[in-house]
C-alpha cells in the first residue's frame, strides 16, 4: 500500500516466511537480557514531551497489535485503518494486511494527541509504551548487512545520558522484548491464515494484477483490502490514498 515494498516476498514460499519468522522470534528470545540492559542504561532516554514520535513526518504509521486495535474501537472506532503495507495483490483484486495502524490528523499526527500530550497515555498502546527509542529487532543496514538494532531515533528527540535505576532498566527491557515477539507472533498468524486462505481458495498472486492496482491507487482510486485480526479472520475494507494523508 501507499507507496511501500510489500511485506510477503512472493518468491518465498508460505512455509519458508513462516519458518523464517519463527526463526527470527528464536533469535529473539535468546537475545541476552544482560546485554540490552546494558544499552538502555547506557543510553539513559528520557522524553521531553516534544511529540515528534507522535507524528507521520517521524514515525509513519503506528502499527497496532490485535489488542490494541480493540482497544482503539472501544475509544474511536474510526481510528484505526488498514496497515499501509501489503503483500501482493491476487488474482481477484486485493491486498491483504497483517493489521491495523493509527489514523493521523490531517497534519500528520496521532489521532490522539492533543495539545501536543496523549489524550489516552494511561491507555496508550504497546508500540507507544516502548518506543522510543528502544527497540530490539535486527534489521538489514545501509549497506544491506543485517544485524540487531536496540535504538530508534538517537538523537533525534527526547534528551540521553540519564540515570536509570536497575528496576526500570529491566522493566524497559522485558517490555520491549514482550513486544516484538507479539509483533512476530502476529506476522506468523497472518501468513498461518493467508496460507490457509491461499489453499481453501484456489488463489495465487498475479504480478500483472498488483502492478495494476498500485497504479489505480496511486491515482486516487478505492481498492480492497482485506485486514487480518484477533480469531484468525480478515475483514474487508475500501480505501483510497486519503485515507494514509497522502
């Protein structure tokens, strides 16, 4: 969607996206615990409230796991939109996502802030309670070499170099290892029900069809998209590009 390199490298089949991504939630639940304390202490983040984590411009879209999404429909149901990243589009003429994302204001921030503070901070939801600027995912550099990346956004907001006790070090840590393997987890369900999907149905990817559709979106026109959420199911969308701001 909108622009972005699709998610499901179709040259891989099912199996092998689900087995790499089973791989890499293997990798990152040895990832030493001693280790990333160290770098959260060593980097000592502390947010100064500058609401740039908050917007477009910075952060694109906030991806939502599948209980946050429900925790959205609960305050805004129209808050959340389909995922502005798809795989391929199939022979009938859609693309599916593995979730929802934020809307943004038509300035480009979150739905939810206001006055430049989260309306709902007591509420807010996974991604926004670990990021930023901790991460710990690995991810391919400039150069293409891919490797474990724990930080976000250095230097970029918030101000570094603050003491951290221990106890909070270690909150940080196992919060933000808890939700990367729920991003992970959730990946690996989408592609579990797509493949099932794939096979119930008889679909297959058609190069010439996406091509087609990106076209079309690109210039404005709806399209179909179906959105994977909690109990395995998809449920069907028609978007245009407004909806992403652009």
């Amino acid at each position: 969607m909108p622009g972005k390199p699709t998610e499901l490298r179709v040259t891989f089949t099912f199996d092998e996206q689900i087995a790499a991504l089973e791989a890499e939630r293997e990798r990152l639940l040895r990832f030493p615990e001693e280790e990333f304390i160290a770098i959260i202490r060593e980097v000592g983040f502390s947010c100064d409230c500058c609401g740039r984590c908050c917007t477009r411009e910075f952060n694109d879209h906030v991806f939502l796991l599948g209980e946050d999404t429900d925790t959205v429909r609960s305050l805004l149901p129209d808050a959340v939109i389909p995922r502005p990243r798809s795989t391929p589009a199939i022979r009938r003429g859609r693309f599916y996502v593995s979730g929802y994302a934020l809307r943004t204001k038509p300035d480009g921030s979150c739905i939810f802030l206001e006055d430049g503070r989260c309306s709902i901070y007591d509420r807010r939801f996974a991604i926004c309670r670990v990021y930023p600027p901790y991460m710990l995912h690995r991810e391919a550099d400039e150069t293409g070499a891919v490797d474990w990346r724990q930080i976000g956004g250095l230097n970029q907001h918030g101000s570094y170099n603050n003491p951290i006790d221990d106890a909070e070090c270690v909150r940080i840590a196992r919060e933000t290892r808890a939700y990367e393997a729920a991003f992970l987890e959730q990946e690996i369900r989408f592609r579990q029900a797509l493949r099932d999907l794939f096979d119930r149905e008889g679909l297959r990817y058609v190069r010439r069809t996406y091509d087609l559709l990106m076209r079309d979106f690109r210039k404005g026109a709806e399209v179909e998209v179906r959105v994977f959420h909690r109990g395995g199911r998809f449920e069907p969308h028609r978007v245009t590009r407004d909806v992403y701001g652009q």
